[in-house]
C-alpha cells in the first residue's frame, strides 16, 4: 500500500507537492503547475490554507520509511 508523504528530495517549498506527485505517480513539475494555476483561479486562499495545513499534517519522507 503507498504511502502519503512530503517528499524530501523533489522539494521546492515543503515537499508537499513533490510527495503528492509520487503518490499520484505524476510528473512533479506538472502537478506544480496546476497548483500555481488553481492558487491564482481560487485568489490563493483555498489552495494556500490546504497546502499550509498539509505541511503540518502529512509528515516527512523520512518518518514514513
């Protein structure tokens, strides 16, 4: 079963993105984009607060393995 991590090594920010990619099995600059795209379509507040929330609740790479 996979497992929900913030990725260490494809990080920009928090490795949110980079750990949602691999659980996904996408391309992480791909993902990124689309997050940018919803961030500026939503005013930032929705896709900022869930991606704020998810440093916080989704741990490391690190702790999971």
């Amino acid at each position: 079963m996979k497992k929900l991590f913030r990725s260490e090594t494809d990080r920009k920010v928090a490795g949110v993105v980079g750990g949602l990619a691999e659980y996904l099995n996408m391309d992480a600059s791909l993902l990124r984009i689309i997050t940018v795209i919803l961030f500026i379509c939503s005013t930032g507040v929705p896709v900022g607060l869930i991606y704020i929330i998810w440093i916080f609740v989704v741990p490391n790479e690190g702790d999971v393995k």
